[in-house]
C-alpha cells in the first residue's frame, strides 16, 4: 500500500480531466463564433452572388426580348407582337413585350412605337425600354420646298398640324413642330419670322438667318443629297372646249379636261371628288370662288397653262385631310407670258407641286398641307400649316429604325 507523505492531499485524477474538459469547450466557443459567422457570411456572399447572376441574366433576357420584337416587328408589322403581350420562355427566364403605337398615345408621337420589354430569371427582373419609329417615306416631307430657293418673309409663321386628330386647332392641341423648310439651293429667313421645324438648305447651300427675331425650333444643317423634282404626269382626258361660269355650278364626280375655265364675279363653281381636272387655262376673277369638295374622294387639278387666282377671289378646299386634295402646276413661269398666281383670300387644304414655276404665297393664302415648287417666296404675315399626314404615302409598310433606348425600373411608371 501506498502511503501520502504527512501534510498531503491525495490528487482526484477526474478533477483534471474536467479542467481540460472547460478548456477545450472554451476553446471551442471561442472558435466558434467566427467559424459560425464565416459559414454566415459564405452563405449570405453566395446569396449576393446568386441575385447578382439572376439579375444579369433578367437583362440579357429582357434585352433578348427587344430583339425579337424589334425583328418581328420590321418583318411583319406591330399586329404580329401580339404574341409577346404573354410571358414568352427563353433559356431558363421569361420575357414578356409591352407595345405601344403612337398613333393611339396621345403622349408618344404618331410615328413612333414603344417597346416595354421585362425580363425574368430565378427571382429577379429587369426591364428595358425602345423607342422606334416609322421612316417618313412620304412624296412630301417639307412644308415648304423651293429646288431652286425659298425665301421666307417678315411675321411668316409655319408650323405643324396632323390631320388625324382633327383639323388644324392651336386650342385642341394638335399643334406641333415639324413643319420643315428645305431647298436644292440657298434660303432667307426675314425678321420676326417663326419656324415650327427644321430649315434645310441645300448640298452647299446658305442658309441667310442673321435677321433679328428669329425662331427655328429644328435642325439647320444642310441637306446631303438633292431632292429630286419630277415631271408631272398629266392623265390624258378628251378636251370639252372652254367655260366660263357667272353663277353657281356644279361638276360632278368624274373627269374633264377644258382649254380655258374662267369664273367672274358672284360666279361659283364647286368640284365633287372624286375628280380630276385638265385645265389649260384658269381664271378666278375677284368676288367668285373655286371650291374642292374632296368629301366624297380625291380631286385632282392639272394646271397646264395659266393659273391666275386673283385678289378678292376664293379657292378652298372643304377636306380636313391635304392628300385629298392636289394641285398640280406644269406651266414654266421662266417663259415670257406665263402666269401663276396666288392672290385669293382662301384657307386651302391641299398639295401644290409646280416643279417648273415661281410660287409666291400670299399673306392672304394660308396653306394647310404643303408646297414644291422650283422656287418659293413665303410672303410677310403669310401661314403655312404642314399636315404630317404626308410624311408617309405607306404608313404601314415604312422602315422601322431605332430611336432610342435604355434601362428602366421595374417599378418606375412611364
């Protein structure tokens, strides 16, 4: 037996295994905390990691799906992305295309098409924005287009109306800027003369704007390339002789070709469309009237000789619309004799192309549509209303190309 020297405690081997016990659970929360907060934070980063990737992949898709639309679109029209208004599958997300066509948003231009793509991956989503319009493809793209010159007077105003919505109103609205003002040549722009548009001077061309009040609102870069004047294609009528009318008349729907028309005073002569008209001469003699009555269908007017539309007289067409109505003017005003004149007081809603004379509009002559001519002088007080009806002969088949485009929050309200 073994006996503890005198004054000693005989040693409980447990009691040290507990101390070793308290060190190592110690030990162990002491390590733990860390160790648990880095198991926290790894999975928290792959938390990030995983939104960050599903948020990337939601734009790549919701990009994916402007693409898609923006090429069915070009391809078959805005009526085939109809399709995309539903969530569409693509790769492990979905994609879905608002479309809104400007000619039924009274916000967005008439031309122009939003695309509202939204994409979505996993939990997240992302949303992108285009703005694409139809290309004007349109005969008549200016207001006012002189080959070989315009030149715009004192207190002229010109501006835009789209007769879509009605006729040319400054109280409802339906105002706008794009009634533009072009030229093969050079153009002059008088003192206190407003321009609701671009001013585009021809390939070398001058544009003389220095006068004092001013206003272009557009661009005043010059053309790249000429604008083409073609010749005019008069339909071939059989002539009937000449008229002259004292008194109210009527020409019905149909065609006629006269060598001389001549109205005089309290004389009225109103043409039904749909019409065409030859006429070698014409004469409106002050206190009568020429009216267009485009209602029923399009009137068409050759004028292959003289147009002589005195001061007091009147010559107005009843169409809210100016591609109902066309003047076409063949005589070349560089020949001695020949006269085109534009002196009646009159509200004419129509086209005027002479690509062969010298057009003057009177202060008295508001235009509602547009004027081609070889050259034209915007006369002082006069007004010229471009209708954007005209910008597109094709509306439904023109060019699409972008406009604009960027990111959009899902939660933001356009």
């Amino acid at each position: 037996m073994h006996l503890s020297p005198p004054g000693t405690r005989s040693r409980n081997p447990r009691s040290g295994t507990g101390l070793v016990l308290v060190l190592v659970i110690l030990t162990l929360l002491v390590l733990g905390g860390p160790a648990t907060a880095l198991v926290s934070m790894t999975g928290s980063g792959y938390l990030e990691q995983r939104q960050s990737r599903d948020e990337m992949r939601a734009f790549y898709v919701a990009e994916a799906g402007l693409n898609e639309a923006l090429a069915m679109l070009r391809e078959n029209g805005i009526d085939s992305l109809a399709a995309y208004a539903d969530p569409v599958p693509y790769g492990q997300g979905t994609f879905a295309v608002a479309v809104t066509d400007g000619v039924d948003d009274p916000v967005l231009r008439f031309d122009r098409i939003s695309l509202d793509s939204v994409g979505t991956e996993g939990r997240e989503s992302s949303r992108v924005l285009l703005i694409a319009r139809r290309v004007p493809n349109g005969t008549n793209l200016h207001g006012i287009f002189g080959a070989d010159g315009v030149s715009v007077e004192s207190n002229a105003y010109l501006d835009s109306f789209h007769s879509m919505y009605g006729p040319y109103d400054p109280d409802a609205g339906n105002v706008s800027e794009y009634c533009s003002v072009g030229s093969n040549s050079d153009i002059t722009i008088a003192a206190n003369v407003e321009i609701h548009g671009d001013v585009t001077p021809g390939p070398g061309g001058i544009l003389d704007d220095d006068a004092p009040q001013t206003l272009i609102t557009g661009s005043t870069e010059p053309a790249e390339e000429l604008v083409d004047m073609p010749a005019i294609d008069v339909p071939v009528i059989a002539s009937t002789g000449s008229r002259t009318i004292g008194a109210p008349a009527v020409f019905a729907p149909g065609d006629y070709h006269l060598d001389s028309l001549t109205i005089n005073g309290g004389g009225a002569l109103l043409v039904r469309g749909p019409a065409r008209l030859v006429l070698d001469s014409v004469t409106v003699n002050s206190n009568s009237s020429l009216v267009v009555d485009a209602t029923g269908g399009p009137v068409e007017i050759y004028a292959t000789g003289d147009f002589d539309l005195r001061s007091n007289s009147v010559f107005r067409s009843l169409s809210d619309r100016a591609r109902d109505v066309a003047l076409f003017i063949t005589t070349d005003t560089s020949l001695p004799g020949t006269t085109v004149a534009l002196n009646s007081n009159s509200d004419f809603v129509g086209t005027i192309y002479a690509p062969s004379a010298s057009l003057t509009i009177e202060s008295n002559f508001r235009i509602f549509g547009a004027v081609k001519a070889d050259s034209v002088v915007v006369a002082s007080n006069a007004q010229v209303h471009f209708d954007e009806d005209l910008l597109f002969d094709d509306f439904d088949g023109a060019e699409i190309e972008r406009v604009s485009w960027r990111f959009v929050s899902t939660s933001q309200e356009l």
